[in-house]
C-alpha cells in the first residue's frame, strides 16, 4: 500500500486548488465574452458580473486571510486587483461603464498567471 506524505497531499491541494481557480476564472472570462456580445444590459450581462463579484470577493477574502501561503506584496497586489475588478463590475452593472474588455483581460492575465 502506498503512503502519501503531508507534503505530497499539501502540494496536491495546492495543485487543484489553483487548477479550480483556474476553471473559475476561465468560467467568468466565459461569461464576460458571451455578456460583451449580446449587450451589458441582458441576462447574460447580469449572470456574468454577478459570477465575476462573486468569484472575486471569495479571492480577495481568501488573499486577505493570514493562512493563504503567497508572499504578502503579491497578495496585496492580488488585492488590489480584485477591488478594481469588484468596482468594475458594479459601475458596469450600474450603467457607468461598459469595460467588459477590461475585466476580460485582466481575468485571463491573472488567470494565465496561476501556476
């Protein structure tokens, strides 16, 4: 029978939590593009920026947290990040922006960016 180390049950955690942060990021980057083309007042605009708050405020608390393991000035980048996302998201909820393209981006640098 094979025994599994702390550290290799440590490492594979990290591992799929950083695949599924990933598949996150890849499902809002989804929804930010199908929202751009029908139009930022549609369901899919709102299914989208919803999803994106969402995913987003649980990575900020997750990067705010003392036992997330990244060195601190990434995660206060990260931090950073997340807050203009999160205001992105609402001023185009609200119908002072329509900066899809931007959100996009920015998710798929950060998501490009998980190792």
């Amino acid at each position: 029978m094979y025994q599994f180390s702390y550290a290799d049950i440590q490492a594979d955690s990290v591992a799929d939590a950083r695949d599924r942060e990933r598949q996150l990021l890849d499902r809002s980057i989804l929804l930010l593009t199908e929202a751009h083309r029908s139009g930022p007042r549609t369901m899919q605009a709102v299914e989208a920026l919803h999803f994106t708050s969402r995913l987003w405020s649980t990575l900020i608390e997750d990067l705010g947290s003392e036992d997330n393991a990244l060195p601190s000035e990434l995660r206060a980048n990260l931090i950073s990040i997340g807050l203009w996302v999160l205001r992105e998201t609402e001023a185009v909820r609200q119908g002072r922006s329509n900066n899809f393209e931007g959100l996009i981006e920015v998710s798929q640098i950060i998501r490009d960016g998980i190792r």
